[in-house]
C-alpha cells in the first residue's frame, strides 16, 4: 500500500504546478478586467456642497487625461466663489488608493477641495483649524468622507498610506488628506 501511495504521489503535480494552472485560469477568466484594472486609477466623488457627482478613469497607462482632471477640478471648485483651480494629481492618487483599501463601492464625498485665498481666509477667521497657509489654497487638499465607514476608518486608512497630511475633524464629519509633508493633528 505504501508502494502504491508513493507511485500515485510520483504522478501528482506539484504544489507550484498546480498555483500555476490557477494563476493561468484567474488570468483567462479575469485577464481583460484585471490588466485594465491595473492601468488604469479610477475616482468617484460626490460633492456634498453642489449634489454634483462624478465617476472617471483620470489615469490610464500611466497618463493622466487632462478631460478627467479638468472634470475633477471643476467638481472640487471653491463653490462659495465658483473659482476652479487644478487639483494635484498626487492627491488623486492619494484619495484613490484611500477608496480602495477601504473597499467601498461608495463615492468618496467630498467636503472642500479647493479654496480661493479669499474663502480660506474668510474660513480662517469664523473657524477654528484653518490654516493661514492652507493646502486647500493650492489644491493640494481635500476634506472628505466615505458613507458606510466610520471616519476613524478613513483616517487610520490615509494615516497608512503616508501620501502627505492627514487631519480628523469628527466633531465636523470629515478628514483632510493633503500632499505635504507627512504628518498628522
């Protein structure tokens, strides 16, 4: 009986064959949807100050579209003076990879992106927490949050991602993700 367990052993595929044949049949059932997946960064916002929502592919193959981020700046405007500025790309990046490691199927909702110098400082003088040199002023910034998770989710998740600064306002509902130096309040 040995003798024959170890003939049926001898003709068994190895452990690495067999991670190999599921590799290939995960590549043959997903391959379209994973290699597209893989060049291409996608964002959904809601802008909960307009009810404006958007959902675009801003990267793919490693260039960002100038239509998407033109489509993005404009939704992350500074409402209160309708004033668009670019966003940086790497706060895209940022926010992007934020959406995915939590894994919501859920825009990420956006509370302020950029502000006008005029409205940071307005801001500045009735609210606590605003910075004189804020990275909202440069579109470098963004204050969020996602539905169906809870904000301390959303800020140990941004915390992890080291993409820049990172600020939790649960009082106010949201968290500031911004791409200057690491750091966290």
């Amino acid at each position: 009986m040995r003798l024959a367990r170890r003939e049926s052993l001898a003709h068994a595929p190895s452990r690495r064959t067999v991670l190999r044949w599921g590799a290939l049949t995960g590549a043959a059932v997903l391959g379209p949807r994973a290699a597209l997946a893989a060049r291409c960064r996608s964002l959904s916002l809601y802008a909960v100050n307009t009810s404006e929502r958007l959902r675009v592919d801003y990267c793919v193959d490693g260039r960002y579209q100038p239509d998407a981020l033109a489509a993005i700046a404009r939704l992350m405007r500074d409402h209160r003076a309708d004033a668009v500025h670019a966003i940086d790309p790497k706060l895209l990046d940022a926010i992007a990879a934020l959406g995915r490691t939590l894994g919501t199927a859920e825009p990420l909702h956006v509370v302020s992106g950029y502000r006008t110098p005029q409205t940071n400082e307005q801001k500045r003088r009735h609210e606590r927490g605003v910075a004189v040199a804020s990275y909202h002023v440069s579109g470098k910034a963004v204050d969020l949050f996602v539905p169906g998770r809870q904000l301390a989710s959303v800020r140990r998740v941004a915390l992890a991602l080291r993409a820049g600064g990172v600020g939790y306002y649960p009082r106010s509902g949201f968290v500031h993700v911004d791409t200057g130096p690491v750091r966290s309040w």
